[in-house]
C-alpha cells in the first residue's frame, strides 16, 4: 500500500461511523473548480447511497461569510471538499457545534481539535498525486465499498487539477491516482490508450482540433484554419468521411493518427518548440458518458467552465450522468470559451502597451477589470504555449472581489532552471496580506488590492537570485 494511504484510511474510518450515525441534514461544502465539482458529485452519490438527508453548496473560497452562513443551519454534521484545510481557525471559531469532516489536499493552516475528522493527503505525507476528489473518493469507498464505482470522478478531478505530468519517461497520472484510474478500468467505467493529444477527439473536424490547438501547439497552424487544412493534406490524410461528413480524430487509424503525431512533431522542431514530442500521450476515456463527453481531458474542461461561469451545479449533474444538462453544459462552454478568446484578444493587442505588459526577468501582465478573475489563468496559460512572449515566467493580475487575483505559469525548461511557482507565489502572497499555492510550473495567488508593484519588485528579487546565481553556461540563451 502507497505509504501514507493507511493514515487517511484511518481518518476515513472515523468519518464513517460519524456519517452512519447521523440522522439529521448534513452540510456538503465544495469547491468550484473540476476537483471540486467531482468531490462535490461523489459526496452527493455516496451520501445518497447511505440514504442520508443532505445539502450541497459550491463556492469559489471558503471566507468567513460562508462559514457563518453555514453554522447558521446549526448543522450536526458538516463535510467540506477540496477545501477547508486552509480555514482550520475559521472552522473552529463557527463551526464549534458542529462535527466537521474536511476531505482536502490542499496545504493546511491551523491545528484541527477533536471535533474536526481531517482527511488530508500532505498531512498524511503523501505531496502529490492526489486531487480533493482523489481524498474525497477514498473517504467515500471506506464508507461503502459500493462508492468504487465513483473512480472516475476521482480521476476527472486530478486531470481537472493538472496532475498529469512525468515521473521518468512515464507522462500521465501516476502515484495514487494511477492506483484509482486501475480501479475505473477493472470495472469497465475507463480506458486510457495513447493517442494525439488534441482537444475535440470526438467533437470537433480534424481540422478545427488543429487550428484551435493550444497544447499542444503548432506553430504556423494553430490558429490558422486554411493552413491546419493544408496541413492535413501535405500529411496525405483525408479531412472526410467517405459520407462527405468530416473526420475527428477518434475516426483516424493508430497509422494515421502516428502520421499526423510525426508531423506535427516536425513543424514543432523546425520552429524550436520545447519539448515537440509532447503530443502524442495517455488519452483517458470515460466510457459511461455520451460520445462528445468521452475524453476525460474534456470533460474537466467544461466542468472548470461550468464552475467558472457560475453553473457548478450544472457540473455536478453530468457528473451524475444527468443527460438533461449536456446541451445547457455546451452553452456554458461556448460561453467560456468565447470570454477566454476575448480576454486574449485584448491581451495581444496589448502586448506593446507598457501600462500592460511590463517585463523583467519575469513577464507582468496587468488586466485590472479587463480580464475576469475566472480566466485569467487561462489567458495566461494561452500566451505561455503560443510563443508570443519571451521564454519567462508569467504573471497575470486581474481585479478580484477579495483583492488582485494572480495566474503565473512558466515552461518546462524554466521549472528545470530551479523555478518554484508554487514556492514564489506562497511566500509572496502571504507577504502581501494574500494566500497562494499551487504547482511547480502553475500556481496562483490572491493578494491585497495596491500590492501589485511590490510583488513584482519581490518576485524579480526572487528570479534574479535563481537565475543569475547558476553557473553561466545554464543561462545559455537567457535573454534579460
Ligand atoms: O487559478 P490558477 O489556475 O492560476 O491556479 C493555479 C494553481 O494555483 C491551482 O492548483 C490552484 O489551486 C492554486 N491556487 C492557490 N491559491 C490561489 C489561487 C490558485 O493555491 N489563491
Ligand atoms: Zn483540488
């Protein structure tokens, strides 16, 4: 057994026998992103299994105000997902009178006391690997052994969350979440199978998952339809059906499908894109869904667009399998989608206006109110893979309601260079009256309205330390 797993077991077991016991209305408190709508999605399954009475609530943070309005209901029981950790203190200042069972990953902050049950993968040593959904998964199956079939919403939220990286030469989910991915596929409820990583491998015409492919990206055809079209027909691969209908990629041959993966591979290498073979990988199928909502990259797509336009609970229901909420899911997605060309949009016609984009040995990008809070990460994501900017880390500001949200992203080769994102944006938000966290090469950060300058002065104080302090021949190529 993975070590630490028996330690979150036996927190687990001890929210089990609260859980069977109660008889009273319990509290389910979630998170509105992918991990946090399948953590949400799994509690509603396992709950109603147990035939319990229950209400769910999705929220973008846990502040103080919710946590009132919570303990107002005077709830017995109350569970929170993919949060909470963070707001120990604030749980037990309102929540006294109440059990409380938190099934997070995230990094705790405060000592729970006896009436908090603390389900938590870091505090069970266990640093990665693991999304809220995974901690809530495994909460739900010592509850009922039956809750197995839930695994895929497990694995769902960890993509959700970017948990998809390299151990070695091994790109895709690993530690815990391969262990539950297993699960899902002994049942028949997932399958994963290499193939190119594009988005739309059911969806969308070859020639449109081109053009709109970000990550990978192509340089010269993403973006372009008429070149992903004559693309397609350099590489000697028919863009229709014989029916005249157009072809995806699930309707590609493994040959054809190896063929498109080689070429683009080329077009990457011509043009110095770091790491061009990253497009052909673990593609994971969720057998259960409709055809169009079958790769599961996708489907954590639209749920972090149902969560970020409002809609959680739309997420939560094609969870479920709720077949009423796909065509209202594609709405929201379109809808999303089309914020996120907008925001980028603006930030390209803005790249020269120095009130913008400011650059140092980082790049700072300031949105104010022109970029939502809900996608800068995306914008910021977008400009990282494009190659419209400087290899740098990247930060995005937007205006939040709890201060100035920050997205910052930087490539593989800089995360190989010794820079931390999580580390930088943890120790500078808490400096600036905010709290941040996230990945080596994705983190994010709320900071106090006004402190965007001294976190830039700060975060280039950091960046010149690890980067001028390396031996000359690895800043071969470092431009400041
Ligand atoms: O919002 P964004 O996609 O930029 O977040 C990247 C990562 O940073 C995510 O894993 C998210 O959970 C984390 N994050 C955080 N604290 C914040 C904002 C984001 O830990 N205030
Ligand atoms: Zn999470």
């Amino acid at each position: 057994m993975i070590e630490g797993l028996e330690r979150m077991i036996k927190e687990a077991i001890k929210a089990k026998d609260i859980i069977k016991n109660t008889t009273s209305r319990i509290m389910v408190v979630s998170h509105y992103d992918a991990d946090g709508i399948c953590s949400a999605a799994i509690m509603y399954k396992a709950l109603r299994r147990e035939g319990k009475d229950f209400h769910i609530s999705i929220v973008k943070q846990l502040s103080e105000n919710i946590l009132e309005n919570v303990s107002k209901a005077k709830p017995e029981v109350v569970i929170f997902t993919d949060l909470g950790s963070g707001q120990i203190n604030f749980i037990k200042k309102h929540l006294s009178c109440s059990i409380t069972v938190i099934c997070d990953h995230h990094e705790p902050q405060g000592e729970p006391d006896e009436s908090i049950i603390h389900i938590n993968s870091l505090v069970a040593g266990i640093p990665e690997h693991i999304s809220g959904s995974g901690v809530t998964y495994l909460f739900a199956r010592t509850l009922n052994p039956e809750n197995v079939d839930l695994s895929p919403l497990a694995i769902i939220g960890a993509i959700g969350d970017s948990q998809i990286d390299s151990i070695g030469i091994d790109w895709g989910l690993n530690g815990i979440n391969k262990e539950i991915l297993k699960e899902a596929g002994e049942r028949g409820l997932m399958k994963v199978e290499k193939g190119l990583r594009l988005w739309g491998r059911y969806s969308r015409p070859l020639h449109k998952a081109l053009e709109y492919s970000i990550d990978p990206y192509i340089p010269g055809i993403s973006g372009s339809e008429s070149a992903a079209v004559q693309f397609l027909q350099e590489a000697g691969i028919d863009p229709k059906k014989p029916d005249g209908g157009w072809r995806t990629i699930s309707d590609l041959t493994i040959e054809e499908q190896r063929k498109l993966a080689d070429e683009i591979i080329k077009e990457r290498i011509r043009n110095n894109h770091e790491n061009p073979e990253y497009v052909f990988g673990d593609v994971y199928e969720l057998l259960d869904k409709p055809e169009e909502f079958r790769d599961a990259n996708e489907f954590a797509t639209m749920l972090n667009a149902c969560g970020k336009m409002g809609k959680a609970y739309l997420g939560v229901m094609i969870c479920l399998n709720m077949k009423n909420a796909y065509p209202e899911v594609k709405k929201v997605l379109e809808m999303y989608r089309r914020e996120v060309g907008k925001g980028t949009s603006w930030l390209i016609s803005n790249l020269k206006n120095p009130d913008v984009v400011k650059k140092g040995h980082g790049i700072y990008i300031f949105a104010g109110d022109n970029i939502s809070e809900h996608i800068i990460s995306n914008v910021v994501s977008i400009v990282n893979h494009s190659g419209v900017l400087p290899d740098k880390p990247i930060f995005g500001f937007a205006n939040s309601e709890e201060g100035i949200k920050i997205s910052a992203r930087i490539s593989e080769k800089l995360g190989e260079r010794g820079i931390n994102l999580k580390e930088i944006l943890s120790e500078l938000s808490e400096k600036l009256g905010g709290q941040g966290g996230g990945h080596m090469h994705a983190a994010g950060a709320v900071i106090a309205k006004g402190k965007e300058m001294e976190f830039m002065r700060m975060s280039e104080e950091k960046l010149s330390k690890i980067l001028c302090d390396q031996k000359p021949e690895n800043l071969a190529g470092f431009v400041h």
